[in-house]
C-alpha cells in the first residue's frame, strides 16, 4: 500500500505573529513544529504499513527550514521524504498550496492513499486536504477519527468513522482517497534515539518548480485568487462581570446570568 503524507511546519505559538504590511504570517525567530493535527496523519499512515504493508512518504511544500519538520517524519519511521521548495512557491494560498502539493504528488507516482491533518494550526482553512482530492479527481474523507476497514483487494475500499456535531458518522469510499485527520484518531508515537541519529544523515528529495508539471500561472503568489484585507487576532476584555457578596450569591447570580444569556 502507498501512502502519502502532507506534513506543514507551522510556528510553534498559539499566537501567530502576523506582518500588519504583508498581512502574511511572521516565521522569522519562531521555532517550528509539525502541524499537530499531521503527525496523527503520520502516525495512522506507519499502522496501516505495519498492517498492510507498502511504504510511506511524506510530503511538504514550503522553504528549505522545512527539511526539519520531514526529518523528524523520518526519525518517526516514514520511508523517505519529499519538499517541494522554491521562490515560485512563495506567497501561495491554499488554492497554488494544493495545486503544487497535487502536482508533487503526481509525480512521487501511484498511491491507495493520501493522508492530511485536519486543518493547519497557522492558517486554520482546513481547505489545501479536499482541494488536493480535487486537483487529483480522488474522493476525500474529512474529520477520520477512525478507519473502520481497508479493503486492498478490488474494489479496493476503505470504510472510516468521521467525527460530526455530537457523535460520528461512517462513510465508505472508493480507493484510492484523501483522508484529513482529527486528534482521536490516534496516538502520535515519539523518536527513539536511534531513529532520530538515523534521520539527521537521510537524504530528502526537493523539488522544484521545473520538476513539477505544473502551470507556472498556477503557482505561489501568481496563483493565489485568494485576498487578505486584514488580519488580526481578537482581543479579549478579560476585566468580565464581578459578582458581589458571599460563594452562594455569586453562584446563583452566575446561574441567573448564564440562564439570561440561554448559555445554559
Ligand atoms: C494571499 C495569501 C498569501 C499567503 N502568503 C503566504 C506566505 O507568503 N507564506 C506562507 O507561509 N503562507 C502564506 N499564506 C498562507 C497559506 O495559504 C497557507 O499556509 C497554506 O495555503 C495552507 O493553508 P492552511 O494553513 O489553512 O492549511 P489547512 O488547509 O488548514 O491544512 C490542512 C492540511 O493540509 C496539509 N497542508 C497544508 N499546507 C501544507 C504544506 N505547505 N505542505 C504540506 N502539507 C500541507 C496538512 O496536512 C494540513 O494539516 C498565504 C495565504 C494567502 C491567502
């Protein structure tokens, strides 16, 4: 069975800094980690090839830093590891993203499955895993919190438990397709030593625009149909409502404020 899965490096805040003249994401000066949501994309991908057999082979699309976030999939025991880097690149938004990542795709070659996060914990679209299905025409599964079956055999098929408003639905699909992970869905493992010494000396194969077969219009700023007018992160007034007198009254006015709002 092949597996691909798309990995982004994404800064290591909860607070993510933003250039109020570029309206882009400051990376410069935070440290980075793999997109929460794809290292249980990463994790689910090496069970099914300890179930399955077949290989692994994580995919990023960004700057060369980025060889850091795939050497780490490399130290979990991904079977080698493909970036996608170059200035055509830069500037992308989700739609150019999918494009270049479908195309990287493409060319790793035949696959049952593509696996991705949720959404990313930067840019938060939850968009780059469907469009990617629909650059490569393969059906997508959003929300997996569980593969039910995975039927290799023709007419391969894999039936998955997606997380929805107040419980899980069960859908089946067609192979191959593209899955987008949430957290239940597993337990990331961690490095053992050994793997991640094996990882620092690993080769990554990087591709760049002239690998690809790609429309250079699709690509990176170009590309992107996508406008920001502003981004900001809320603020909070933290200053709240302060209740007056002893436990019970503040609880009962709490209960009375709560049950006006129909928070409760
Ligand atoms: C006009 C515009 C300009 C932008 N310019 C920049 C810029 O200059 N620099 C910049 O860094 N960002 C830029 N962005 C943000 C960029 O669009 C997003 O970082 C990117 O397209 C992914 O979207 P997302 O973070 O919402 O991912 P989501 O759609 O939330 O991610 C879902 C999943 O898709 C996969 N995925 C997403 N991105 C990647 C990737 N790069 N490689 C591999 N897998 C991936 C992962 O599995 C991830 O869990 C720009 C956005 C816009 C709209």
């Amino acid at each position: 069975m092949q597996i691909v899965v798309c990995i982004k490096q994404v800064p290591d805040t909860a607070e993510v800094k933003i250039d109020r003249k570029t309206n882009t994401l400051i990376r410069e000066g935070v440290p980075s980690i793999i997109n929460p949501f794809d290292l249980h994309a990463v994790e689910e991908a090496l069970l099914l090839r300890e179930r399955c057999g077949g290989a692994v082979t994580a995919l990023s699309m960004g700057p060369p830093q980025v060889e850091a976030a795939l050497r780490e999939a490399l130290s979990l025991g991904v079977d080698q590891a493909v970036l996608l880097s170059d200035r055509a690149f830069a500037g992308a938004d989700t739609l150019a993203t999918s494009y270049t990542l479908a195309a990287g795709i493409r060319k790793i070659g035949a696959f049952d499955l593509i696996l991705c996060g949720k959404q990313a914990i930067d840019g938060d679209t939850a968009q780059v895993g469907p469009e990617i299905a629909e650059w490569l025409d393969v059906p997508h599964l959003t929300y997996v919190s569980g593969i039910d079956e995975m039927i290799l055999a023709e007419p391969a098929r894999i039936t998955v438990s997606r997380l929805v408003e107040g419980g899980y639905e069960q859908v089946r699909s067609s192979l191959p397709s593209l899955l987008t992970v949430v957290r239940e869905l597993n337990e990331p493992r961690l490095p053992s030593f050994r793997a991640s010494l094996r990882a620092r000396t690993q080769a990554i194969t990087v591709w760049g625009a002239a690998d690809l077969d790609v429309d250079p219009e699709r690509l990176g700023i170009d590309g992107s149909p996508t406008g920001v007018s502003r981004v900001f992160v809320p603020e909070y007034d933290r200053q709240g409502q302060i209740f007056a007198g002893g436990p019970e009254d503040q609880a009962r006015a709490l209960v009375d404020l709560l049950r006006s709002t129909r928070l409760i």
